[in-house]
C-alpha cells in the first residue's frame, strides 16, 4: 500500500513461508508511504532503509540507484517488529 494507511503507522511485511519479517513500511500523517526498512540483504546489510521524497511513490527513493541507508542511521522506531516476530535476515548480515 502506498497511501491511505493509518496516519502515522508502520506495517511489517511477514513472509508467509517463515514467519519473518522482510519489510516494514512507513506511513507519514497523512497516511502515505515514506520509507521502507528492508530485513533482507540486497547489496547492503539487513535493516537497512530507504526514504521516500515523494510521499506515497516507493520508486522515488527505492530501487536501482536509489540511496541505501545504514542501519545505524535509522530513524527512531522504523525498525519495530511485531511481537515474537523476527527479522528474515538478522541485521547486519
């Protein structure tokens, strides 16, 4: 989804085949999308992320040539997980 979320909300994406959390998602007040925290590891580390310049148009900041921030700069409570839930990657790896 990349508007009409919940203001100011998170959704995790969990993998039906494990049980682990790939992806977060990130919803500004007005409900659109404005960043991705990705628990897989594509070139960077898990718990990496990605914003979104352009609320609610994922393609503005992910994809080929698009900035991949470091775990260590994430912002405060992106990397939020559901209870008893793990990331699918452990981060950093």
């Amino acid at each position: 989804m990349t508007s009409g979320a919940s203001p100011n909300s998170l959704y995790s994406h969990v993998d039906p085949k494990t049980g682990k959390v790939v992806q977060n998602a990130i919803y500004d007040s007005n409900g659109n999308v404005i960043g991705h925290v990705d628990f897989k590891n594509h070139g960077i580390g898990s718990g990496h992320y990605h914003e979104f310049p352009i609320p609610g148009n994922p393609a503005s900041g992910h994809g080929a040539g698009k900035p991949h921030n470091p775990y260590s700069t994430i912002p405060p409570g992106w990397d939020k997980l559901p209870p008893e839930l793990e990331p699918h990657t452990p981060i950093g790896k």
